[in-house]
C-alpha cells in the first residue's frame, strides 16, 4: 500500500481520458473546438479540415490512453508489483500520435 497515491492517480488520469473521449464521441463536430491550436484558425481555415474524422481521431486516442492507464494500473496492482511503470511508458510511447 505504499504507492496508494500513485493508483489513485492513475485511475484518475483514466477516467479523465475516457471522460475526453466520451465528450468527443457525443459532441463529434462540435467537439473540434476543444483542439488546442483548432479554435484559433479563421472560420476559412477549418474548412480545409474535415472535422468529423479530427473528432473521431481524438475519440480514439483519448481511449487509447484511458486504455493503456488501465492496464498499467491493473500490471502495478495485479501482476507486476514493481515494474509497472516501464511498460506503461513503453506502451504510451508506442501508441502515442506522432
């Protein structure tokens, strides 16, 4: 139990994630605005960009690392007790955009 903070958090940071990705799968379109940098370009600008696909884009990557919390949490909790946190990264590095 001497790492409680630390699955807290990480559980926190989960159900962030997933509470992103859920606002991005109800808002669609609308959700484009919560893009860093997106909000900022002239109207004609987000024309050039099809906003659908931007928005399921972040969806799915917002449920990528919710994901990937997860199972570091349940590898910290359940199966590698000291280990966790080099998979975790290892896979947030691997699954991350470029």
């Amino acid at each position: 139990m001497e790492n409680m903070p630390l699955t807290i958090f990480t559980l926190i940071m989960a159900i962030f994630f997933f509470i992103f990705a859920t606002i991005f799968a109800l808002l669609k379109e609308k959700a484009c605005l919560l893009i860093s940098g997106y909000n900022f370009k002239s109207k004609k600008e987000r024309l050039k960009y099809d906003e659908k696909r931007l928005s399921l884009d972040m969806r799915n990557n917002f449920i990528t690392y919710g994901i990937i919390f997860v199972i570091g949490l349940f590898l910290r909790n359940v199966v590698l007790h000291s280990y966790h946190h080099y998979l975790a990264h290892l896979l947030f590095q691997k699954c991350s955009p470029r």
